[in-house]
C-alpha cells in the first residue's frame, strides 16, 4: 500500500455508518420538527375541542327553554275556554315545585292577572309589564330581571333578589282576536345551575352575555377590563369565533364564541356564550403526543438496525468474505472460495474467484 494512504473502510462499517448519520439526522429533524407539529395539531383540536362544547351547551340550554316554550305556546291555545279553577290547577301542574318555572299566568287585555299558578299576582295589574305589552302583539322573550312583586310572595332559596326571565305570549280567540297574554317566570338559578354543571362536566369555563355586554351568568371571576377581549367584544358584535389570548389573570385561554342560543321557534334572549379552556390544561396531552413521538421515532431506529445488522449479515458478510479469499489468491495461497449464495453479486464473485484458481492451477501443472 502506498506510503500515506489510510486502508478504505470496510462495507460493514459504512453500512452502520449511514445507519447512525441517519438516525441522528432523523432524531434532529424529529426534536426541531415535531413539537411545533404537534402544538399545531393540539392548538386545532383545542380550538375544535372549546368551540364543539361551547355550542353544544348553548344548544342544549336553548332545547331545554324550548321545552318551556312548546308548554307556553299549548297553554296558550287551551286557557281562553278553561274555567279559573281548571286553569289554575293546569298552571300550578306547569309550574310544579317552582325550581324551574317559579310563576304561570294569564292576564287579559286591560292587563289584570285573571288567573295564576298558586294564586300569585291574580287580580294584580300588570299592564306596566314588559312583558305583558310585548305579549300583546307578538310572543315575546325576555331579558334576565328581578322581580320585586315575586320576591315578596316567592320563599327564595336563595340569597339576594329573585332574578327570572320572561316567555309570553299572546292568547286568541275563535275569531282571531287577542284577548289576554299568557306568561312564564323562569327562575334564572336553574339556568345558571345547568350552564355550570354542564361546563363543569365539560371542564371549561362559561360566560353567558346580553348583547350591551352585560354579565348574565359566569363559572369564574370577571375581569373589570373585559370590553379589552378579543372574545367578549366578538360575542357582542355577535361574531362566532375561537380566540387564543391572554385574559387579564395573566393565564392563556382559548376562547370560543358562539353567539345564536336559539333552538327552532324559541324567540331570541340575544344571549351570547363564551366558553373558555386554560392552555396549560392540554400540557399533559402535547407532553404526552411528543412523548409517544419520541418513542415512535426511537422504535423506527430500533427496526433499522435490527435490518442493517440482518443486511450486513446476509448480505454484506459474504462479500467480505469473498474479498478476503481473493487477497489470499492474489498472495498465492490455494484457496477456493464458498458459495456465494446470499445475493447475485456475490454468487458472480465466488464464481470469478473459482476460475480464476482452476486456471491457476491448470498453468502451475
């Protein structure tokens, strides 16, 4: 050999080589690519995860008011022919233990209570009523407000004022004429109830708002700023949309909008609900997702070596060996080389060789 030249590697070792170059190409690639990936992949699926259950509790909210709705509309077309007892005992079926429904009524139209569930407000004049003018001409939903004529004859289990909202309706005759408005309280606890164990079983936060911004019901601590988020200035514009922001605690949410909590015919409350889920919430999942990479990528490198080392042995080692019995024919050693089976070229090599000796041996006799 030549003075100053190094001995080429052998083909096994190349083979190992290029596995290992590989590997640590495939786990830089891995480590620089993959997180961003998977943050991507984990960002959509909150956005889809917040935005899904923020429309699937305002949903179920606005069916189960609807439920209330279809009892107001049936009232409506049976009260005008009931007599005040039978219509009173219909109502107080209606209203049941009032956790739901607190009141049931039916006013005329010189607006005096006729008739009422548990005899509430009968004979009151409620022509002052919002919700008795706008039930005189169209049905009629009404925003969340107290109501001091039932704080009064309600036991409220609960502390500070009753607070209701409003479903009314108006009642006609045969002829078509409008004589009276049926209405229904809704105690607003139980809304606010069912929206919290529905979040909490989702585990988000809820933010239930008027259309003027107005905090109707929340699961969490309001911020004083809030007109500064992105989320709750979509809900009052009435946009539906996903945010990702800082809120005014210091932590990141994502925040979905949804801002129709309507269901089929149920007049429109012009609520609006935001739903919200901590980004720290899915750290264990995105740890988990790169985890579970990592280990895809370390048992991908493991099949590859167990495959260059099945390679090198079925492959490679035979020509080695091949290449070792010619340099012992080159150095005149009698030497016939194995079988070369493993593969064609070492099968044309072993072929090579054992001429080459029979021809050698043929000009020695």
């Amino acid at each position: 050999m030549p003075k100053g030249r190094h001995e080429p590697i052998p083909i096994r070792m190349a083979v190992y080589g290029c596995l290992l170059g590989g590997v640590v190409v495939l786990l830089a690639i891995t480590a620089y690519l993959v997180p961003g990936y998977l943050g991507s992949i984990s960002r959509k699926t909150v956005e889809k995860e917040v935005a899904l259950n923020a429309r699937t509790i305002s949903i179920d909210l606005a069916r189960s008011l609807h439920e209330d709705w279809i009892e107001l509309r049936h009232l409506a077309e049976k009260i005008g022919s009931m007599a005040p007892d039978e219509a009173r005992s219909y109502l107080n079926g209606i209203v049941g233990d009032g956790q739901r429904i607190s009141w049931a009524g039916y006013a005329t139209t010189d607006g005096t209570v006729r008739v009422a569930s548990g005899g509430l407000l009968e004979d009151v004049d409620v022509s002052e009523q919002t919700w008795f003018r706008n039930g005189l001409n169209a049905v009629y939903s009404g925003d969340l407000h107290e109501a001091m004529q039932m704080q009064n004859l309600l036991e409220a289990g609960q502390s500070g004022p009753l607070k209701f909202i409003d479903l009314a309706k108006p009642v006609f005759d045969r002829n078509g004429t409008t004589i009276g408005v049926v209405a229904f309280y809704v105690n607003f606890q139980w809304i606010r109830d069912y929206l919290s164990e529905s979040a909490a079983a989702r585990s988000i936060d809820f933010l239930l708002l008027s259309t003027d911004g107005t905090v109707a019901a929340a699961s969490f601590d309001l911020p004083e700023n809030r007109p500064s988020l992105a989320a709750i200035r979509a809900a009052m514009a009435g946009i539906r949309t996903t945010t990702l922001e800082t809120w005014p605690d210091g932590n990141e949410y994502f925040s979905a909008v949804d801002p129709d909590v309507v269901y089929e015919d149920l007049p429109s409350f012009g609520w609006r609900l935001i739903g919200r889920m901590p980004v720290d919430a899915n750290s264990f999942e995105d740890n988990q997702l790169m985890l579970n990479a990592m280990l895809f990528v370390f048992g991908a490198c493991l099949v590859f070596s167990i495959a260059a080392a099945m390679f090198v042995a079925i492959f490679i080692n035979p020509i080695s060996r091949l290449a070792e019995v010619a340099r012992r024919v080159s150095l005149g050693e009698d030497v016939y080389p194995p079988e070369g089976r493993s593969s064609r070229e070492a099968s044309r090599i072993a072929s090579a060789l054992a001429k080459i000796q029979s021809r050698l041996h043929s000009t020695q006799k």
